[in-house]
C-alpha cells in the first residue's frame, strides 16, 4: 500500500497558504535555539516547516507521524531539514536521541515542537534529557494528558490544547471523523444513513463528531465516564446509553475519548458484526480490544475513492469486529480542515514556540490570552468575510461528504 492509499490523497504541497501564521513569524525577533518538529507531515505542515525557514527560525529536523505522513511532502521537505521516519514505537525514542544530538552539536538547548506527546514519553524514560530542551509547544489534548504527568519539569511547556482557539479547529476535526467512519462502513456495504451510532466520549471533538452524524439523520447515542459529560450530551438532545445499551443497539461506534476506552468486555455474548472507528491520536482508543484480540484476528482491506482503507478484524465466538485502520485516527482518510482554519491552529503553535523561546517561567501553562487574541484578531482581518464563508461552506459540504 503506499502512503497516498494509507492516508488519502495529498493536498498540492506549494499551494498552501498560511498568512497568519507568516505575519506571526514576520514579527519574531532573532532566534537562536535550534528546533524539532514532531508532526502529521502533510501539505499543510510542509507550508509551515517554509514559513518557520523563511524567518530564519531553525528548524533542524522533523519527526514524521508514520501514520498520517504523506511521501511527497517528507521529500519536499527533506530538501531544507533533516527528515526522520520512524515506526510508530520508536517515535519517543528517535525524538530524545535527536534532541541530544542537536543540543551537542549547536550548543545551545532544543525547542521542541510536539503533537500527541511523544517526547512527554521519553522524558518519563529519561528525566535526564531535560537538559538538552529549552521548552516544548505541544499542539494536542492527548500531548497535554502525557505533559501533567511529567514530574519536576523544569523547562516551559507551552500547549494550545485547551485554548479557546482550538476549540474551533476541534468542531471540524470531530466532522471529519464522523464523515470518514460513515463512509467506510458504505464502501464495506453497510448503511450509514438512518441507523443508530454510538460516539464514546463527549469533549470537543466527541461532541462534533455527535452532531455531525446527528445532521446526516442518524439516531447517535453517547456514552462518557464522565457524568457531567453525559449531562451535557443529554441537554445536547442525544441518547445516554451505557455500554451494554451501546453494543444492543449500534452497530457502529465511534471512539473519541483520547484514552483507552473500548474493551473486550463490551462485546461478551454478542452476535453479528460491529465496526469501530477511532478519533483519537495514535492507536490508544482500542488498544487494550486489539491486544487482546490479536490471537484472533486478520487484516483486510477496503476501497474508499481510489484509497485501500485497512481494517482489523476480530472473530468473537459468535459475532466479528471491525477495527478500521486498525485503531489509527480514522480522520486522515480525509482532509480534515479547511486551509484558513489551518492557519489559525499553526499561528498557535508558532506563538507558543515563541512564548517558549523567549520566556523564562517553567512547567506547563496554556497559550496566554494575549497571544490568542493576537491570533484572533490577525486572522479576521487577513482572512475576513473570505475566511467566514470558508467556515461556512465547509460545513455546508461536511453535511454531504468528505472533502
């Protein structure tokens, strides 16, 4: 399978624009610590990855997320950085071993941008490699859960996970993955117009996806550990169920929790074929399912627009489960957002990199609220009523189909 097949076609790779985060880089004064990307290295990440070069910030070398990087942009890009491609267990790893070499051969401590929390990982391995980073900007919820774990951290991480910003950007991430997970159970032969499904968590992007698969007339029940969750999915109008109530009545389910969520206790007795769909970061959504079910179960694959989408399947003794893309986010087999709102995420993290370089307080804190305004108010005047009718069309579209 090639990487196109595995992760939906490219995006033109020099056609995209990132006005914002260009006039946030415009404005940074001289930059001296070298940087490490960690990153889905996809059309939009290569226009970012230039912008940070065209400012003379030093970007050394970018870590690609095997699951969701696409070949022609890690060859574009291999041309200005250092481009590194490890499995997706060796992610933490070859992340800390860079960040040693680079600290060692400019002198100066790393800043690191992160996605997911794979370096959070290998600081808890080696505590030690604090001394080699001046600070973190780490982009995701499931990278600011692996950061408060972090003991004594003595460096600044920065992270815009929580910022009210994103919380935009999760509105259309929580669609793709609904509008991704519809249409491969389609292409498998199934409906997903009219039937009930499950969406198991209820934060930003749970909700999204809820109200996504809501407007393409399906009846969506939600189940959360948490009961506040619950309530707010109920005065959302959705049906609370619990698990065994999830498992009696859907067919599809969608996980969105960012944590290990579904387990192979949820499917005791059951008959017939279920299908799961993860938007969450890595393949934690149903780990511990597929850990168990690996004694049991085969890869297969399906078609979807010109794209083999892989699927893992796990004989029960009475019924099957269907795990697309074995766990992995089922969003990247679609383009997620739209370009305008792209930028709006990659200024964030290019404020937070600064706010990382050029501050001094330590441990994790958000992006501060003068930095997103900035954003906010750069964005509506570069972007204006362009960028709102962007908003909504793509939305009008989402209601349809994927992109």
């Amino acid at each position: 399978m090639t990487q196109e097949e595995a992760t939906g076609p490219s995006r033109e790779c020099d056609h995209v624009e990132l006005p914002v985060t260009r006039q946030v880089a415009s404005s940074i004064p001289d930059w001296t610590s070298p940087v490490l990307v960690v990153q889905h290295v996809r059309p939009d990440t290569a226009a970012f990855i230039q912008v940070l070069l065209e400012a003379n910030i030093k970007v050394s070398t970018v870590v690609a997320i095997p699951y969701s990087s696409d070949d022609a942009c890690v060859a574009k890009l291999s041309d200005s950085v250092r481009m590194l491609c490890p499995g997706l267990d060796e992610m933490s790893a070859t992340a800390a071993a860079e960040v040693r070499a680079l600290s060692q051969q400019d002198g100066r401590r790393v800043v690191v941008q992160d996605v997911g929390g794979y370096f959070a990982d290998a600081l808890r391995g080696d505590p030690t490699l604090g001394a080699s980073i001046r600070g973190i900007a780490e982009e995701t919820k499931q990278g600011l859960w692996r950061y408060r774990n972090l003991e004594n951290c003595q460096f600044p991480v920065v992270q815009i996970a929580d910022s009210r910003l994103k919380q935009i950007e999760a509105r259309y991430v929580g669609a793709a993955v609904a509008l991704s997970a519809l249409e491969a159970t389609r292409c498998i032969g199934n409906a997903s117009i009219g039937e009930r499904i499950a969406v198991v968590g209820y934060g930003d992007i749970g909700a999204a996806c809820a109200r996504t698969v809501r407007g393409i007339a399906n009846t969506v029940y939600i189940w959360d550990t948490d009961p506040i969750q619950r309530i707010a999915a109920a005065a959302d109008g959705f049906m609370i169920a619990t698990p065994e109530e999830i498992v009696g009545n859907c067919r599809l389910i969608i996980g969105c929790t960012g944590k290990e969520s579904v387990g192979q206790e949820w499917f005791a007795d059951v008959s017939g074929d279920y299908y799961l769909a993860s938007g969450s970061s890595r393949d934690i959504e149903f780990r511990r399912l597929l850990n168990w079910g690996a004694g049991r179960s085969q890869d297969y694959t399906i078609s979807q627009y010109a794209r083999r989408v892989p699927v893992t399947r796990i004989d029960l003794d009475l019924g099957r489960l269907h795990v697309l893309r074995g766990g992995l986010p089922i969003n990247f087999e679609s383009a997620s957002l739209p370009y305008d709102i792209i930028d709006l995420v990659f200024a964030q993290l290019l404020v937070a990199m600064v706010e990382v370089e050029l501050g001094d307080e330590v441990g994790l804190r958000g992006l501060s609220d003068d930095g997103q305004h900035g954003i906010a108010s750069a964005w509506l005047s570069t972007h204006g009523a362009t960028g709102h009718a962007s908003i909504r069309n793509d939305f009008a579209k989402y209601a349809v189909r994927p992109s």
